[in-house]
C-alpha cells in the first residue's frame, strides 16, 4: 500500500508503524524528546535507607499524626476538644447534667449553666475544677472559668419597651 506522496513507506498490515509514529509524534509535541532505540541497560541505584530508620520508611501513624500536631501547633486545641468530650468524667456527672462547656480561647474556659442556682454552685466550684483541667491539660492552660447563667428570653421587644422595665417578675420565681 504507497500513499499519493513522494518518500511515503509502504505500512505493515498490523499498524504497529502507525502507532509508534503516532506515540513520537505525541512525545514531541509535549516537550519531550522522542524516544529513543533501547541501547544497553544501565543499572541504575537508588540510595536505600539503609539499617536504621529513615524518612522514606513507612511510618506508624501515631508518630506521623503527632508530627502533624505539633508542626501546625494543634496540641492544646486537641486537649481541650478532649475535656469538652469527658466533661462528665473530669466534673462528675451531676455537674455535668447541669453545666456544659462552650467556648475556650487563651486560658478562659466558658461553661454555659442551665439555672441561676448552678451557675452560682459552679462558680463556687471553679477553683477546683480549674485546678483539675489543668492536671490533665497542663499546668496554666486554664486560668479562669467564665460561668453563663441559663439562655433566657429578651423583654426588649417592640418599640414601647422601657428602658429600665424588669419584665414579669412572677414568670422566673
């Protein structure tokens, strides 16, 4: 088979030519240099890690997610999204029935109460819960417990409310 143009080579019926010219051609539009007859191999190494550990060893993943950790500086969030997690465990279940922490940013712990009567027992209680925080997150890591009374509703609706008006006194006896 001779194509119309002059130097054409006649191709092999199974199209091996075709595709090769094709795979060169492709190779040296990408930038590539097209390739060449395989000469004699050469044995190329590698540097190996050798007896001891290295970098390129696979890792356990303890140490890589520590590693981790500690490049990005994570250690104290991660210990106080672990004491939001066993808050009952580190207050006891009661307090933790009535009390649940909400927020921590540089050293001030805020703990929101479901009454009026518990957030006036936690802050009784904060010396000693702070004191243990800190046993388990590291000593000055909470300096202060903030305490939140209970989310109660506004009075300051409409444009009639007074300024200085107390609301219902009967609703919360």
């Amino acid at each position: 088979m001779t194509s119309g143009s002059e130097g054409a080579a006649e191709h092999q019926p199974d199209g091996l030519d075709l595709a090769k010219a094709a795979a060169r051609a492709a190779a040296a539009s990408a930038g590539t240099p097209a390739r060449k007859k395989p000469g004699p191999r050469r044995r190329t190494f590698t540097k190996s890690s050798g007896a001891r550990p290295d970098d390129r060893d696979p890792q356990l993943l303890d140490d890589a997610m520590g590693r981790l950790i500690a490049h990005h500086g994570w250690e104290v969030d991660l210990k106080v999204q672990g004491v939001f997690g066993r808050w009952a465990e580190l207050v006891g279940q009661e307090v933790a029935d009535h009390c649940t922490p909400e927020a921590f940013d540089e050293g001030r712990l805020v703990v929101r109460t479901d009454s009026t009567a518990w957030a006036t027992q936690l802050k009784l209680l904060a010396p000693s819960v702070v004191r243990r925080l800190n046993e388990d997150l590291g000593h000055g890591t909470v300096i202060v417990i903030e305490v939140l009374g209970p989310h109660l509703p506004t009075w300051k609706k409409g444009r009639l409310s007074s300024r200085d008006g107390r609301g219902p006194r009967d609703t919360y006896g």
